[in-house]
C-alpha cells in the first residue's frame, strides 16, 4: 500500500509541476525517480504500511 500511494503522490505531485512547466517536464520527472529511489522513500513507505495495517486490522480484531 504504501508503495502506491507514495508513488502516486509524488508522480501527481510531478505531472501538476510539469503541466505548468513543459520544458523543465523531463527533469521533473527524473527528480521524482530519484527520490522514490532514496532511502528515506522506504522509510516513508514503511510508515504508510504501519498506519494503513492499524486502519485495516486494528489491535484485538479476530479477523
């Protein structure tokens, strides 16, 4: 989960940037490929995962 949802963040994030800024769209793009590459991406990832798994099975449920 949490590799989507950062992903499509970031990628939302770049085409809203790169929408207004045509000629600089190329290294937009390649600064966004570069942080999903960065170790404070899994970090990031690792915390959206945690918090989606509280939401998705809290503590005490059966199921």
């Amino acid at each position: 989960m949490g590799e989507y949802t950062y992903g499509g963040a970031l990628t939302l994030g770049a085409k809203v940037a790169a929408d207004r800024l045509p000629l600089a769209a190329p290294i937009i793009n390649k600064a966004i490929e570069s942080t999903k590459a960065m170790p404070f991406s899994e970090r990031i990832r690792s915390w959206i995962n945690e918090r989606w798994g509280t939401v998705a099975n809290p503590k005490g449920s059966n199921e």
